[in-house]
C-alpha cells in the first residue's frame, strides 16, 4: 500500500535526521542526552505493535 511506504519512508527519515544530529552535535552536549532523548525517539518509530 502506498500509504504504508509513505509511513515508513517518513520513518527512515525522522532516524537519519537523528543520525545526523548526533554526527555533528557538540559530544558534551549529546552524550548526556543521547540514551535519554535520541535513542528513545528512534524506538518509539520500530515499535509499532
């Protein structure tokens, strides 16, 4: 289904933004909230049950 491609290509998106965010933000400032905030916004899109 088309809209269901639509979903998970929004998916795949929203994860390399993260991705990228964690690339190029200072280490201070992303280490302390990497587990806390980046990683918790990445399961919430593999879970989908």
């Amino acid at each position: 289904d088309k809209s269901d491609v639509d979903v998970e290509k929004a998916k795949s998106t929203l994860i390399l933004c993260y991705g990228f965010l964690t690339l190029y933000a200072p280490e201070e400032l992303i280490l302390a909230r990497i587990e806390k905030d980046v990683i918790k916004q990445v399961l919430n899109h593999f879970n989908t049950k």
